[in-house]
C-alpha cells in the first residue's frame, strides 16, 4: 500500500509499504477515507522529536472497515468509523475510569498510545491507504449513515474536535460562562465551538493571525488580537475587570512573544491573569518533559517559571493532558449528525495522498490560508 | 479588653484594647474561648507579610455569642460557634457558589477576607476577649451541646481541618485511594485524617521532623522520613513503581531542601513526580505573589520553574487555593460530634492569653512538641 | 397601592391594599415592572389549594429597587432586579448548599418559601405595585443595562426558565443528548431551550396542543403530537428503538389522558417506557401530597401506581422538586444579555394590572394563543 | 465437573456437567474456590422468576485463572481473580460510560448480563468447579498476593460489597451525612460499611432480625429494630425531627409489613418519609417489572403506589439499578488489601459444593444465624 512515511526532519514521502493487515483477534483493519494533517505532526516533521524513520505518521483518521478480527463483534465490515487518535485497550485502570487517553496497556512503560507518532507506541499511521486498529470494538467509533457526505465534519472526532472539547470539559465550562481561548489555530477553533456547545454566553478567541481570528469570528467567538494590545487587558476591559470564568490553553510549548521568541510558559502566566479568582484553566496545547533544543535552560528540561503565587492566591486550577477522545466522540458526533456543530468549516485543503507531501511543506510554512488539511487516500 | 496585637517583627504583646462591639444589624459578638495560633500566623510574626502594626491576631476562633444584631435570626445569644477563618457575605457570586473563601464583598477589590490577617480586609482577630463577626448567621457555625467537652475538637473546624480537607477535595481523594501528602504540619495532619474519611487506602506523610512523622502514624497515615532518602522513590517503591492516585501539598512557599535553603517549588515539583498519570493534586500550603525578600529572583515574583512539560505529559491536574470553610465545615463537626474523629489529638499546648507572646515565640522556633497551640482567653 | 387579590375559586381582583414597605434591615422595596401569571398560580385560583383568601397572588417578578434596609449592601436603590419565586435566607443547610428552592428559614416547619402563594410562608405576591423582598442581597438578582429592553426575556428568571433547566439538570443533559419533554407548556418549552443550551443534540417535546407545538418548534426541538398516536412509541421509533438519554416531565399532577380523565402517573411510566436503561427523569411539573378532590383513592392521597419494577430494572433515577433558582439564574442572565437565548419568545399576552382579572380568566380558560401572560403594574 | 443445578422450584442438584471452556479468544477459564450463596439466588430457587432448568446457578465468583484465549493479555494464567457478578463487554455505550451493570452487547435485547441468573443471558454460573468468564480482561479484577488468604473478603467483590456501596453512591452518601438503610441482610450491611468509607457520620440499619441487627452494630452502625415501633418515627426521634441525608433501600420487592404479607412499596414510601427534604435515596433491593405470582394487582405489574406528591414536594431524588461493579470494585479492593475493612465478617457458613443443596435449603428457610453462605467448589 502508499503512504506518507518520515525519513528525518522536513522530509517525508509517498513509499510503497507492506499493506496493514488483521495482527489479533481483536483488530480491525481500515481503508482510510480521510486522514488529516494535525499541528502535532509538524513537531515530528520539523524534527522537534525522536520518531523514528521509516514511520508512517497519521493519527486523524476515519475510513470503512474492510476486515475485522475473530473476536470483534461490533464492529462490522462496511462500517464507516472514525478512529480517536488515541489507542486504548479499554480494560486498564485508566481506560477504565474514562482516561483512555492514558492506556497502561497499548504502550508499556508509558501511559498512552497513538497511531503514527512519536513515543506512542510501535503504531502505524493512517496517512496511508490502510490502517490496522487495534482492540478495534474500543478504539473505533461508527458512524451513521451520512458518514461519508459530512465526512469533513466527522473527521475532526478523530482528534481536534474532541480536543477542543477536552479544553472545555478540563476548565469546566458551563452554562453562562465566560472563557478564553488561547490561539486559534484548529485546536482553539474546536476549543470555541465547544464552550458554545456547552452554554458558553462570552468566548474570547486570541491570536494574532487575521485568518485565524475570522474564523474564531465564524464559529461564534468573540476574536482578540494579540497584536493590537495586550491581549489580557483587551479582556479584563470586555469583562468590566473581572476577568473570565474560564481559560483553555491551546497553543502549547511553541507559543512565541511579539518579537518571535519562544517562550512556553506565555499563555499559562497570561491565563493565570485574565482568569478571575477560583477560575479553571484547561490546557490541551502540547508541552514536552524535554526539548533539548529549546533555547533556554529551563525550556529544554520543559520547564518554565510559573506564576504559582498568583495561581494559589487567586484559587485557581489547571487540568491538562491529551484528551481522552472516547469520552467525547459518541456526544460530539450526534451533534454533527443532527446538524447542531459543523466542525469542518475549518478545513481549508483537500488533498489526495499523493500531494501529502506538499501539503506537509507549506502547512509547515505556515501558508496564509493553509488552516487545516485533509488527505484522502 | 485584652488581644494579642501585632507591633511589628516578632514583636507582639496582650495590650488593653477597645471592646469589639456590634457594627451592623447582621453582626454578632463572640466572646472567645478558644483562639488557636496557626503556622500562617507566623507569617506576619516573622514580618513576611505587609500586615499593619496594631492588628489584633487571631483567625482561627471559638466561642460564646454574647450579642447578635437586629437582622440576625439564626444564630441566638449562648450559641457555641466555631467561625471559619474566611470572612464571607454569602451573597456574592463566590460565596454563593460555595466558593467561601473568595468572598468579593467582605474585602473590596480582593477575594477573600479574613480575621486578624494581611491583607484580608480590615476585620480583628480573635485572640483576645471579644470577636465581631460579620454576617453571623452566614459565618458562623452553631455547635451541639457537647461543645465546651470536645472543644479541643471543634476548634480545629476553624480553619486547619477544614483546610486539610479541602486539599483532599482539590485533589479528588475517593474510596480506595492512595495518596501522598506533603507535609506532617498541623494541616497536613489533617490532610491525612480527612483522606482517611474520604475512604483513602494508603495515605503516606512526608516530613522530616520525628515528632510529627510520629503523629502522622497516629491518625493512621505511613509516615515517610525524605531525610533518610528521596521521598519520591520512597513512594514509588511502595506502589510498585505506579506513584499515588492523588496528592496534597501542604507546606507552602517556605519550603526548604535539605541544606535549610527556601526552594518555593520543590514540593510542587516532586508531587508531580509522584503522582500517576492522570493523578491529581491539591495545593492549600500557601503560596504569596510577591515575596521581596526571598532569597531567588523568581521567588521575589512569586514564581518557581514549575515542571510543566511532565505535568501535561501525565495529564495532572492541580487545584489550589485557601479552603472554602464552609463547604466543610458542617460535615465535619457531625464526625467530630458522632467521636468518628478527633483532630484535637494534635493539639500540644493549651495558654491563657496572657502566655500567648511566649506561646508565639516557641511555636515560631519550632521547638520540639510544638504542633499546635490553642489560647484560652 | 393596588394589587391582584385572592378571594376564593375564580374570583380575584384588583384592590388598594395597605404599601409594601421595609421591614427588616434585610429587606429591598421593589417597584414592579413585570409579574407574569404562572400555571401554578391557577392551581390556587382554581381552589385546587388551601391558600388564603385575602393573599396578594404573583412570584414572578422583576422592577426597580426603590427603597433597601440599612443592612442591604449589594443591592441599590435604582437597580432593576429580578427575583426568583423562591425566597431564601442564604445561610440555612439548604440554601448553603445551593438547595435554594428548599429554605428552612423562610417558611418555618417546611422547607421552601415564596411570594404569593399557597402553603408557602407569609408573603405577599408582585402582581401589584410594590414588593417587599426579604433578605435581599440574596434574593434579588441584578440586572444589566439593557433590563428594560429585554424585560420579556429577563422576566422568565423569574421562575419558567430555571425551572426548566432545572429539569434538565436534575435529568443530567449533556452535550450529545436526546432528551424527551412531556408537555408543551412554558415550563417545559424553557426545558426545551434550557436543553439546547447544554448541549443535547434531540430535544422531542409531547404535547397535544398545535400552538404549543408550533413554539416547541421554534425553539428548536421536534415536536411529538401525543393526539396522532402513542407518543412513547413515537420517540422510540425515531430513536431507533433505543429510547432516549433523559426525560423532563413538565405537566404535573393535573396531566389528563386524551378522554380528559386527570391521570397523575400516566407522564412519569410514559418517562420510564420512553427513557433508555440507566436514563435519568427530572420531574419539575408540580405534584402535590395531597389533593383531597381528586378522582381516584391513590390520587386524593398524592400517590399513583408507579412502574417501579421496570424503573429499577432499567436502572433509572429521578430527581424532582421545585427549582432552585438562583443556581442557575447568573447563567441563564448572561446568556439572555449576549443573546443567545431569547425565552420571551413565547409571552402571549401583556397586560396592565387593571386587565389582570380578565388576564386569569382567559388563560384559566387556556384559550387559543394563551400561552404566557405578563402584568405591567 | 460437577455444579450445582437448578431443576424447577426447591429442587436444586450437584451433578457433573460438561466442563466450561475457552469459547472465544477474549475468554478466561477459572477454577473456582469460592462461590456465595446470594438472597437473589433465592428468587429462582423459589420459583419466582422464568429461570431455565438445567441452568447451572452462581453469580458471585472467585477463583484461579486456568487458561486464557488467544487474545486476552491482562489476565494471565495463575492469577487469582474475582469476577464481578454483571458480565460486560467493555465497549458498548453503557459499559463505556462506567454502567458495567448495563452491557448492550452481552445479553442482546436487554441490558446487563450475569452468570447463571434467570433473563441474563446463556451465561453458565460458577457454583461449579469452572467458570467460563466472557471478556476476561474487562471482567476479571486480579487480586494481589494476599487473595488466598482474605478469601471470605474478597469473595464479597463479586456483588453484594459493591452492591452496596452503589446503595451509597446512589444515594451520593458523603461526608458528615446521616444514613438511613432498610434491610440488614448482606447486602444492607454492606450498604453500612460502604457508608462508614464514604464517611457518614450517622448509619442507621433497619430489620426485625436480633442476629442482623446485632452484625450492624459489627459493622459501626446504630441497629433499628421495626418490630419495637415505627421505625420511621425511631430514625425521626434520634435526628431532632429533621430526617436523614441518605437513604438507602436493600430489601426489595419481597419486603413484607409486620404481618408478613408482601407489600412491595413499603420500604420506598418508608424512606420517602425519613429523608429530609432535598435528600437522596439509592434503591438497591431488587424489584421485578413483573411478578404474576404476587397478592395484589399491581404487584403482578411490577407497580405499587408510590407516594409521589411527598417526593416531589420535599424534593428528593431516587436512584436505581443493579450495581455497576466494575465502577467500585478496585477502590474497595485496595481497602481489604490494606485492613480497612473486613465485609467478610458477616460470613455464616461455609461448604463445599456437595453441601450446597442443603446450603440452599437452609438458606432459603432463613435459619437463625444463616446469613452469608460460601460453597468452596
């Protein structure tokens, strides 16, 4: 079969690999339909990990079953299914309790497994015309019966939507709030569309990207341009000084300041202050225990100097992590099928497999207009 | 009458001062009798704070009412009350959401108030004859009629078990739990017992100090000595390399290494080292935005290089902040009165009021046996 | 000043009665812009009730302070308010924990209070010029700028619309949900929208009158006309069978099967049938302990024969009991401010307090197009 | 291998059978050392439900794991292990959601399977000398080094210690609260010592029975006896008239009133009455949708008259359902693990499985001092 494998920073190509095939009694196997390109990928194609070479990266995926193992018996050939990037056994203590982002089983020694993706387990991606699924009746969601006409809706249940929910349900959003989002790249987006989904009445969207803000605008939020002005006061001026009810986090260790620095700990102190007094903060931005390249000394041991003395006085708390996709998707999808969301009109690019690597290229560069891609295989 | 007041660095004495009286319709007076030094008490003594010369100490109190104002219709002249710390309206958006210790009404332009504190609004302590106490019937907490008996046991409802509790809520402590917490001081003691009440399986102490290792052993924690090897790998090796399902920090911002040097974060840091994935923790040792005169820069501005990238790699979470009292304080006086627990055990000098500036002086030089002081006045 | 007053079973008018004043430090005067007549205030004008003759009726209110006791600091003189129909003291068990509908202050011997009504303290009602609300810093909600613009929207605090999402708070709904509510009414059209607002991606709404489905359609939930055929079998065949997640009963004790016969039970085992296995009910349609003209022996005693086999056997709850307002009217505000719900999309009728008479008739009468009626004193 | 058999009303047999065996590769075999004896058993054993002849019976199970298929990688051979009486798959929406009481896939048409119980499916019971156990990675909890020997406790994770701890969550039993339990047989009892863990302050045991309500005081609760007055009016005296927090229903649908005749609603409408307003009741005992046999009309129906207009004027909420026991049975694990609590204490008899139809015969004539039977195959 084709797909997308990573041979070393910034070089990727289409190869001709051995096909996924059925490994336990337990798997499915998939023909992707629709396998997106996540921000998350970018780390590993910018050489900012250890993946390894040779691996098939991909953990967005959504396609129709064509196999499944002896000992799977709800899902069924011709199923149209979208996988949550996370792959969970279903049984261990975390899995149990909700926290399949965080299986004990599918990645020994660690907690937490995904497709395609560094330090994740030895997982396959699904940017490729097949997908082996592993614990398949857990780890694959199906979908109804428009699954392949809102297929731009429904593949964002494989990672960001769900994400951005996470965001949400982390600074537990209710009804009434008011909430900030940091960054609206993709994650933030989906991060807006759930305070709203949840009863949000303010959500502020920041960034600096004019593209990115019309979209926040888009989906409902209101868009702060972190470029016009400190983005906390624009906030505490909107919310007569008090500040908001909720923060989520969504643009992770690679925030950078005006002048283009990196600098990690930018949105949490930022959120630390525009959050009022026994606020929430989620964070679903990605930050890493090590990142030996990062420019200062306490950035490469993931650190950074966090404001705790104004966290602790003001009573607030913070919840992170990756999310735990299964929580979310059965809920997420019934507003897709019904109509209620429409996720996909982020997608910015439709690609076939074989223009993934362009695609890769100027999603990496940041490309006006390049906000989220999809490959279909 | 007579109150311990605060003349500057570790100067205080007993000095006559004008009666506490009734100011509002919605007042009551409580004349004390039981008025407990607590460690953040030693905060001011030891001139860490900016608290005014003049102030009348004391937030954690008990006593008799002897006056109630007109719209007062609960609580009635010959109560037994124990009054939370935290000073409340009971009508603001905080207090009204449980949140009782964010108060926006009782300290304009800041959350929360308190007795006889820096910083928390211009209200008198009560280590003296006389109390006022705002809102009364919001504030304070009637007793049952075996008040005067178990008042060892009831006075600790004021702040420190209710406090030990609320980092046991922060965190999440359920039914078959392990945790850790850090700290063997009067409220990580507590912190312990309420673990314990909450259903907790394993609760491990961590300290130094003999005597409260001892005490930890007491109210049924394992105590864990980190002067006799890492705490942390002490802690893993007793859960088969998993860490604990929750964590309580329960020191503060003066927290020391090993050489006695102040690392505000080492705490924080190690909890995140011990805690599983997808644990939780809860931080009630206090925390100050601002300490000029702390040995680092960071800790000038309240901050310390906080471990991020691990703390979302484990998808912790961490909830902070002083305890809303009267969340708990209801249930927890019911265990006191059914002799379910008796947090009194650690009660270790008993002074009238006139000893209080030699109970001060002793307490604040940690010398041994000395846990937790109470005054009668 | 004047005011809407019971004499006895249909017969109420419009008298001069002694001015609402201040009685309490506690209290605020409130001049009356809104009071709407509710469906439970007909309950009473029916002489389905005990209440008094001579009782000023009315508990849905809103207007401007005019006049506040010495010991009101939150509230101003000038502020418009809107008061929830449940008077509280804030400080008893309940209303500390948020049980605010259930007051053991207000109404001694009972738990819940309110304006104008029966059984439920000695209060007088707002359909007149002047209210006096007790304890006011709790009870009175402020309002912001635009409350005279949007008096139709911000008069269904109130009561209807926390009611109703009370409903579907006590049924738990949540993002992704179908939810089904029995009855059309106001009460359970604001359950509608309040079920939108968190998140449910089908709301059905039965009821068997085509006004009331026409608004249910408005608000955005499909409506099921329980006249054309069995309506459990309705939402099970466009649930797949399946049933839905939740279940709101909006009718009451006074429900009638389609021959007219009052049938108290026959919503609940409909809610038991139609609601999936594991479901949660919240019943906010009134059920009284006694009412001693009913039909049938089980009825006269407030009783019915419940399905409880099946209840327990689909592992089902039920919450149940009027609403506690003031958890969620800060929300339902904020919402209403930023326009993302519009509830008074479904007043009927406004009056001035001189046609109120004529106001209880016809909407007693439920005439065509009466759906909700508002009184401008 | 031999098993225990059920013939028809009051005939049950040991006889060989076909041995269990590997029947799918997500399946464990278990050799059996010890099998409980439930009240529930005795339904069947009754004739009171549709249960097959020939149906091997045991629902509450422990024992060795003997062999594993080809896709089961948590269990391993040699493990000991209990097995939750429910038998879920671990992927359908109740089963992910944590009602692991409720399994759609397991026992298709209905919800929740069970070993060897009437209308729960084809699934074999493990009063036998083997067990098949269906998805064995999600239904088999392994028990530490300590299994063996605190087999009597840990033999009570199969059901009626999470059973009853359900009761208290159910019922959100929490800190401080006071508790009401009808019914002190095993699974009442365990109901109380769940209580205790979540940390009740006040556990009330209601039962007729000297030797029951001698094992609540065992277990720390405050026996009533019904049979010495009206035991509503005994729980009313002893909390000043207020009511309980809490109640919790363990007799089900056989309850009977002091004249021995069944009456099915009787404990309900019991704890309707002794809750306090806006508490909670957790229904336990197990209820029938049908009952042909029953005296009265609407026993036969699964109905009784339910005193509704109570419910909903005080505000309570009911909860419902066979125990999800995989939610509970880790924590509860840990607790027996580390001495916290020792359910095995209530333990009369125990036998090997030759004895079992004597077991059966005494236990169903509730001969003094049988209360909890183990059969150790």
């Amino acid at each position: 079969m084709r797909a997308l494998v990573y041979h070393g920073p910034k070089n990727v190509s289409v190869d001709e690999v051995p096909d996924a095939r059925i490994e336990s009694p337990t798997d499915a196997l998939v023909r992707i339909t629709t396998a997106n390109i996540c921000g998350s990928d970018l780390h590993m194609y910018e050489g900012r990990t250890d993946v390894e070479t040779g691996k098939v990266l991909g953990h967005e995926n959504m396609g129709e079953v064509v196999a499944v193992g002896d000992a799977v018996v709800k899902v069924r050939v011709g199923d149209m299914v979208v996988l949550p990037f996370n792959i969970g056994c279903g049984f261990c203590k975390n899995c149990e309790s909700g926290k399949t982002g965080f299986c004990l089983t599918a990645n020994p020694g660690s907690a937490g497994a995904a497709y395609g993706y560094a330090d994740m387990g030895p997982y396959s991606g699904g940017q490729a015309e097949l997908l082996r699924v592993p614990w398949a009746d857990w780890n694959a969601l199906v979908l109804p019966d428009d699954a392949r006409e809102k297929q731009r809706d429904y593949t964002m249940l494989s990672d960001i939507l769900p994400t951005g929910y996470h965001g949400t349900e982390l600074a537990k959003v209710g009804t009434g709030d008011s909430v900030v989002v940091y960054g609206a790249g993709p994650v933030g987006l989906m991060a807006a569309i759930s305070a709203k989904v949840r009863g949000a009445a303010e959500v502020y969207v920041i960034d600096h990207q004019p593209d990115r803000l019309k979209l926040a605008e888009t989906v409902g939020a209101t868009p702060i341009d972190d470029s016009a002005g400190d983005a906390v006061q624009q906030v505490l001026d909107l919310t007569r000084g008090e500040g908001v009810d909720a923060g989520v986090e969504a643009v992770g260790y690679q925030a950078h300041d005006h002048d283009g620095a990196e600098k990690p700990g930018i949105t949490i102190n930022s959120l630390i202050q525009v959050v009022r007094p026994t606020g929430r903060i989620g964070v679903i931005g990605v930050f890493v225990p090590e990142d030996p390249n990062a420019e200062d000394d306490l950035a490469k041991k993931g650190r950074f100097a966090f404001d705790f003395g104004t966290f602790f006085f003001k009573g607030q708390s913070m919840a992170t992590g990756q999310a735990n996709v299964k929580q979310y998707n059965r809920g997420l999808r019934n507003l897709i099928h019904r109509d209620a969301i429409h996720p996909g009109v982020i997608v910015s690019q439709e690609l076939n497999l074989d223009e993934a690597v362009e695609g890769y290229k100027n999603f990496d560069a940041r490309l006006d207009g390049w906000t989220k891609v999809l490959l279909h295989p």
